[in-house]
C-alpha cells in the first residue's frame, strides 16, 4: 500500500485539488447554512402557534344585519359551497368545524377545590388539521380525561379583565395546563362530568378545540337528533402567496385572518428562498464534484504505464484504487469538518442579531443540517469510490 502510494503520489496537481477542495466547502457550507437559517428563522413564525400551520386558512361567512333577523344566509356553509372550495386549483384540503349541540360547563380549580366555572361550548376540526401527537390527541368511551386546546385569548380576557376585577390570582399557561378542568355536559335528558385536560394555547384559533373523535361521541349523546351544517371551514392552501385565494375569499364574501394569511406569505417565501440557496450550494457542489474528477482522471491519464504495471505484476485494481479512493474520502471529511465548524460560528454570529430582535425566539435544532452534510459526504465519497474504480477497472480490462 505504502509503496504504490509512493509510485501514484508524484503527478498530483496539488492545485487542481485545492480547488476541488474550497468549491466543494464552499457548497457544501451554502447548503448546511441555508437550511439552519430556514430552520432557526422559521421559529418567528410557526412558534406563536405550534397547533395550526400558516398554510392554514379559517373561513367564515360575514355576519350582516340582514341575516341577524333571518333574512339572509345563517352563516353556515353547505356542501355544494364546501366541494366548490375543495374544487379549487389552491385548495389542497378542506375540513369543517363541527360544534357540539349540548349545554356544556366548565369549573376548574386546583387540588379539588373549584376556583370558578363558565358556561362554554366545543368545536373540532378534522385530526389531521392539528399539529399534535395524534396518540394523545385521541378520544374513546371511557377514556377519564378529554384533551382541550384554548385559545389564548380567553386566558388573556381572565388575566387582564377578569381577575382583575374580581381579585383573583392570574394564571398562566404553565399552571392552566396543572389545573383539574371537570366538564358537565347535558343534553338528551342526560346531566354527566367528564375531566378535561389542557393541551396547550392556541392564537390562531378562537374557539375551544376538542378531538373530533369526542365530538361525534358527545353529539350522539347527548344531542342524537341535532344536525347542523359547519359555520367556518378550515382550508389548507399550497401556495399562501397566490392571490387567487384572496380574490376568491372576497368574491364568495368570506372572511378571514388576514394577518394569519401574511404570515403564511411570509413562511412560503422564505421556504422558497431556501431552497434557491440551497439550490445554489448544490450546484457549487456539484461543480467542485467534476473538478475532482477531472483532476482524478488526469492523474491517473499520467500513471497509467504505472498502473498497468502494478496490475501486471500482480496487484489487483482494488487495491491499486485504494489510495485514490482514500484521498477523496479523506478531503471530503476534511470538507465537512470544516463546513460544520464554519456552519457553528455563522450561526452564533446571526443568532445574536436574531435574539436582539426576537428575544424570546428558539433557535432550531442543528441535527437536521449535520445529518444533510453526512449524507452529502456519503453521497459524494462514494461516487468518487465508482468513478475511480470504474477507471481502473477500464484499465485492468486493456492492461495487455
């Protein structure tokens, strides 16, 4: 080994390699960088509500005087209206809010003893629409407790009204999560309690959202013969940006977020971003990929007496490529290690700027940007391993 690296070594261009070498870190630090960016930054946008994505939209009918006196549409949406929705080139899913049709209370407190109640209502949304464990977000007969998503501002009301007035502690969503929820629900001559379970806190939905599995459940009931049409339609949208969305809400006279619709803007252009840069890193990588080659198909062209040689001689082409397959292997971990070190120190340079502006802001995890260079690195040693070998082997087959 030591001896045919020795004969193989003398014609190496060392600055056709060190070419190889800084295009192929500078790919690959474009492409592990762009993704950390797009993972860290995108917390400013999905973290305010860990439930709902942007790409969700919640649609309602206005609410006018005319159908406050019942002259006009009562709100609710019918199927005609929801497959006409579906139907739509923007439209990639749609579901509808279900609401409960039974009297439901609430009195929660801590350690048994009740603080206060209110009189409340459910509404659900197909599973698929909550961005949940769907293990625990999960309702069957007989099951103690019945997982609940608030929404943060009833807990902003209580804190900054609520208590105010009436002298008692504020709560916040920590402690709310602690806090025994016992639900009476009646309806259908039935009077019956349940426990609820606080899950989390949701500012993008204003309503109190329960699995669509207890709904059905609770309907049948408490509420058998209750049949109503959904007021308000969740859609998921494949683009946020097109403005046929907007246009088809105001033609139709729906109503939504549009502060929600901006922030799924904003989320789709910054993934669209991305992935351009990181588009651009790869091709950086790509480039630096057949400068090796070329380079490697040079220097085997100039030791090809040589090679021939050592395979006459009773080398076999295995071990003849070894060195060469074990140079690239080597400068693309090289590569790597570097591309890493220099991913860690741009990241704690913007991460700086990003928490004087978003001081509250998470950064994202890292384990998906070390997991992309490794298999970059996989992907491009092992493609120098054939190549190289594919030569030799070419060479071995015309070696007489």
């Amino acid at each position: 080994m030591r001896l045919v690296w020795k004969l193989l070594r003398r014609h190496i261009s060392l600055p056709q390699l060190a070419g190889f070498f800084f295009a192929n870190l500078l790919g690959m630090l474009i492409v592990l960088l762009s993704l950390q960016f797009y993972q860290d930054i995108k917390q400013v946008f999905l973290a305010e509500d860990g439930f709902i994505r942007p790409d969700y939209l919640i649609l309602n009918k206005r609410v006018t005087a005319l159908s406050s006196i019942g002259l006009a549409s009562d709100g609710t949406f019918s199927q005609k209206e929801i497959d006409e929705l579906s139907s739509q080139p923007f439209a990639k899913r749609v579901g509808a809010f279900t609401a409960s049709q039974y009297k439901v209370s609430c009195s929660m407190g801590i350690g048994g003893v009740a603080q206060f109640g209110t009189e409340m209502f459910f509404e659900s949304v197909p599973d698929a629409f909550v961005d949940v464990d769907l293990g625990k977000w999960h309702f069957s007969e007989g099951d103690e407790a019945v997982p609940i998503i608030l929404p943060k501002t009833y807990l902003a009301i209580y804190n900054f009204g609520f208590a105010k007035s009436q002298n008692l502690p504020k709560i916040s969503e920590g402690i709310a999560q602690m806090m025994e929820l016992t639900i009476t629900m009646r309806g259908n001559g039935r009077s019956e309690y349940i426990k609820g379970r606080v899950t989390g806190f949701s500012s993008r939905l204003n309503t109190i959202l329960v699995p669509e599995s207890f709904i059905r459940w609770s309907n049948a009931r408490y509420a058998p013969d209750a049949v109503t049409a959904p007021n308000r339609i969740i859609l998921e949208v494949s683009n946020p940006a097109d403005d046929a969305i907007l246009d088809y809400i105001n033609r139709h006279g729906y109503e939504q977020e549009e502060d929600k619709l901006d922030a799924g803007r904003m989320t789709f252009f910054l993934r669209i971003t991305a992935g351009i840069v990181m588009a651009v890193g790869l091709l950086i990588s790509l480039l630096s990929f057949y400068i090796l080659m070329l380079s490697i198909y040079l220097l085997v062209e100039k030791n090809t007496e040589k090679m021939r040689t050592l395979l006459l001689i009773g080398y076999s082409p295995k071990r003849v490529a070894l060195p060469y397959q074990l140079l690239t292997i080597g400068m693309n971990a090289a590569v790597l290690v570097l591309a890493v070190g220099a991913l860690l120190a741009c990241r704690s340079l913007y991460m700086r700027q990003l928490w004087t502006v978003f001081p509250k802001m998470d950064g994202g995890s890292i384990l998906p940007a070390l997991l992309l260079g490794l298999a970059l690195f996989v992907a491009v040693s092992l493609a120098n391993a054939v190549v190289i070998r594919g030569r030799i082997n070419k060479i071995w087959n015309n070696k007489n």
